[in-house]
C-alpha cells in the first residue's frame, strides 16, 4: 500500500511534505514565463537544523556588511551554498537568486518554520 503523502503550507513559503516516516520542505520557483521550467528546491527533514542555523549565520553576516557599509556591492557565499548580497537587491538568499530575506522579521518567520518542521521530523522518525 503506498504511502499517505500530506502537504501543508508554511508561512514563510515553500511546503511540509509528509511521507511514511520522513518529511521534507519543498520550495518551487517560478521562472520568469512559461519557456523557464522553474527551480525545485527541497530540505530533507535530517538537514532542516543545518539550514535553521545557516540562514541566521547568514543573516548575521548580511547584517555586517550592511553596517560596514564600506564597499558598494558585495556578494558572498554562505553557508549550506545560500547567497548573501549587499548593494544591488540586498540580502540573503536560499538559493542563487531565490527566496530573498533582508528583514529579521522575515528571518524570524523562517526559523518559526523551520523549528515546526524539525519537531514534525523527530515526531516521525522516533
């Protein structure tokens, strides 16, 4: 019998997926008009603590630049391959130019989330 696949919306965007005994987030980027297939995104539940604590690394450091303000443009890699940019369309990104945060409310809405699907995780694999 196959498995009972259950999605659910997250506030911050992207989707809960559960499936049997594991979950996952799945983000999907539009791209620009229909001859663009889009960009798949998907955070296993094992790495979701992993990317919870990179995206306020990495915010922490996009917070840095911002207040060093000494250089126009900066872009930089951060951790778990997320983008943090400074100048041009400023701000962290989970992946390339996808899923732009530069506010800590945006932040904190992501780490709420992320803290739902982690509890969601350890429920499923006990």
């Amino acid at each position: 019998m196959a498995d009972k696949i259950v999605r659910e919306k997250l506030m911050s965007g992207g989707e809960l997926v559960i499936s049997g005994n594991n979950c996952r987030i799945e983000y999907f980027f539009p791209g620009p008009d229909k001859r663009y297939g889009g960009v798949h995104v998907n955070i296993s539940g094992e790495k979701v603590y992993a990317y919870a604590c990179a995206w306020k690394n990495n915010f922490d450091r996009y917070m840095e630049l911002v207040l060093a303000g000494d250089r126009p443009l900066v872009v930089e890699r951060g951790e778990m391959g997320m983008v943090i940019r400074c100048g041009f369309m400023s701000g962290v990104y989970l992946s390339g130019n996808h899923m732009r945060i530069a506010d800590k409310e945006q932040l904190r809405q992501i780490l709420e989330d992320y803290e739902y699907v982690q509890k969601k995780y350890k429920e499923l694999v006990r």
